[in-house]
C-alpha cells in the first residue's frame, strides 16, 4: 500500500469519525425537546405546576406554536440547502485557534463543524421558543408535540455530515 493510500485513508477515517460525532450531537440535540417535553408534563401532572405567566391564550399560543413547527418543517431542507453550501461554509470565518494552523481536509472539518452547529442552532429556534411557551403556560400537549415536531425535524433536516466535509475541502482547494 503507497503512503498517497494510507493518507487518503486515514483522511476518510477521520471525515467518517467526525461525521459520525456529529450525527450523534444532532441526534443528541433535536431529541432533548421530548426529553423536556416528557419532564414538563410531568411536572404539571404530579407535581401540579402552575402557569408562570399568560403570554397569550391557551389556543391562540398553541396555535403560534405549531404554526412555526410546520413552517420550519417546510423550510428546513431549503435552508439547509443555503446555509450547509460548501461555498458558504468554506468561506466562513473561524474563530478557533486550530484553524489558523489547520489546512486542507483538517480546516474542511473544522468549517464544517462550525456549519453544522449553526445550522443545528437554527433549527433548534423554533422548539426553544416552544417550550418557554409550554412552560409559561403549563401545557402539555404543547411540550409533547414540540418533542415529536423536533424528532420529526431531525430525520427531515439531518445533513449528510461526510459529504458536506469532502465537498467544502473540494471548495477549498479549489483555486480562488
């Protein structure tokens, strides 16, 4: 086996580990909502938690809720789309201190990296928004349905973490 071989290998390993990490952290993430969802309603049922506050009434909140679930479903690909670019990511800016001595598919993985937790970060808006709903007012059907919209949203949205790393290092070495 050539060392050209070896590299290319040990590259894939490392693009295959951190897109593995990755998948699991989006997982991890978008699966919390149903976590908190299920701790809510036990909350209001066994531990008689009362409404903080009257943002809204009950329907029109729910309502608002689920609304901006289904358009962030409808969004979401599109979206991912535009912000998961590999030129978009490959021209972001870092602001680790690893990326100022990071080249090639090292500096790929870091950019995608960052890409992804911003992408994560938006589509995790939506259900953060939804649960201080749900708390404000004590709903439970509100917080269960935010956890099965985020679970929901997870498979639509999920990106393919592997080729969005070899894609923004093919961005990056191409020639400016």
């Amino acid at each position: 086996m050539s060392n050209q071989t070896r590299s290319d290998q040990a590259v894939s390993d490392q693009t295959r580990a951190l897109a593995r990490r990755l998948t699991l952290v989006w997982f991890a993430v978008l699966a919390a909502p149903l976590l908190v969802g299920i701790g809510i309603a036990l909350l209001v049922i066994y531990g008689h938690f009362q409404p903080l506050a009257q943002l809204a009434p009950v329907d029109t909140a729910r309502m608002v809720a689920v609304g901006a679930m289904g358009l962030m479903l409808v969004v979401a690909r599109p979206l991912r789309k535009v912000l998961l670019a590999p030129e978009t990511v490959a021209a972001r800016l870092l602001k680790d201190p690893r990326a100022k001595s990071a080249e090639g598919q090292e500096l790929a993985m870091l950019k995608a990296q960052a890409g992804a937790f911003s992408f994560l970060g938006v589509m995790d808006l939506v259900s953060v928004l939804a649960i201080v709903l749900s708390l404000a007012h004590a709903d439970v059907v509100l917080a269960l349905i935010n956890g099965i919209f985020s679970l929901i949203l997870a498979l639509v949205a999920k990106p393919d973490f592997a080729a969005l790393i070899d894609n923004v290092a093919a961005e990056l070495r191409r020639p400016s």
